[in-house]
C-alpha cells in the first residue's frame, strides 16, 4: 500500500485543487508504445491511452508534482495558454480519478 492518503471514491466528486498531487495504486501499471502511454489497473482491466501530451503530464504525475508544478513545467516545454492547460491537467486527473487509477494527495510543500 501507498503511504500518501487516497480517496478514491470520494475524491472524484470533489473538485481537484492545484495544490494536489496524485498517487497511483501498487495494481496500476503504465507502458510507453511510441511516443503515447497505455494506463492499466490490473485488477479491473481498466485501461486509458494518453497522447504524447498527456503522456508528459503522466509523466510528472509520477514524478510526485502538484499539478500546478505539472503545469508551470508544461509552459515551459509547449506552446499552450496557461488557462487552457489548466483545463486540460484537471480534465485528465478528473478521468484517472473516474477509472480508479490514481487517488489524491493535496499534502501541500
């Protein structure tokens, strides 16, 4: 089990904050093919695909970032407005949070 605290049930239906930052189960496995990312939670079969950029934030998921940390990082490696890229990080925890591939941690630094 993680150390960090997850909410997984109760978390998807509140609104995600900038400050958190997302766990991911011991039974969620990830595997790059090319240049995109295939998501599995094991005991469910559920399984996401990301798109190179959704890849990347993945990527500084697991790397423990905030998503406001995700986001300032993002801005500085593609062309997108930061409003915009906000939608999309919250959008795309908001769907890992639904198929039960992460949990949130708001532990603040």
């Amino acid at each position: 089990m993680s150390s960090h605290p997850m909410h997984e049930a109760s978390a998807a239906s509140l609104p995600l904050q900038l400050s958190d930052r997302f766990t991911v189960p011991s039974d969620v496995m990830d595997r790059r093919v090319g240049d995109e990312t295939v998501i599995l939670h094991l005991a469910t079969g559920t399984y996401y695909g990301l798109d190179p950029v959704g890849a990347r934030m993945w990527e500084l998921m697991l790397a423990g970032q905030s998503l406001a940390e995700i986001r300032d990082q993002m801005l500085q490696e593609y062309a997108v407005e930061a409003a915009q890229l906000e939608r999309d990080l919250l959008k795309l925890g908001h769907d890992l949070l639904a198929q039960g591939l992460v949990g949130v941690s708001n532990v603040q630094s």
